[in-house]
C-alpha cells in the first residue's frame, strides 16, 4: 500500500477580523483542512503600508500593523485560500 497524501481544501484562521492600533503586532494561526492535509502555508497583505505578514518559526503567522486603514491577508496553500480583514487605527 502506498501512503495517501491528502490535499488541503480549505485552510481555517483563528480569527476572521483583527484590529488595533499603529505600531502593535498581533498572531493568527492558520491550520489546513481537512485534517492530516499537508501543504506550506503562505501569506500576503493587500497593502503593506498599512498592514505586513510574515510566518514563524512555529508556522503561525504574526502581523504587524503599520499604519492607520485597512488591509487584507490572504492566506494560500495550493488551491485552498482563505482571508483575514485587518483595520489598523492610528496610535495616540
């Protein structure tokens, strides 16, 4: 019998929405669906200036919030995808 690789379908987010103020960073985990799926996670950020992504060592992801407004992270792995709304608020 030969090992079965199973194809993620969908990658679930720990949050839909984040939010908070310039300068903070905040971590989202992404996990691959259905469970036993393999595949490399990747992120980006519809606009870097407000908001960035970067993956840990661990595989969560941290992202910094930049400046005030708002951004989107579209999280990819092979066909599946799934985004997280970020609105960034300008620091006091």
């Amino acid at each position: 019998m030969g090992v079965k690789i199973v194809t993620p379908d969908g990658i679930t987010l720990s949050q839909k929405t984040m939010s908070g103020t310039a300068g903070a960073s905040k971590s989202v985990t992404a996990t691959l669906t259905p469970s036993g799926a393999s595949g490399d996670i990747t992120a980006t950020s519809s606009d870097t200036s407000i908001a960035t992504v970067a993956k840990n060592s661990d595989g969560g992801f941290t992202v910094n919030l930049v400046k005030a407004g708002s951004a989107t992270i579209t999280f990819v792995a092979g066909d599946a995808t799934n985004s997280l709304a970020v609105t960034v608020s300008a620091a006091s």
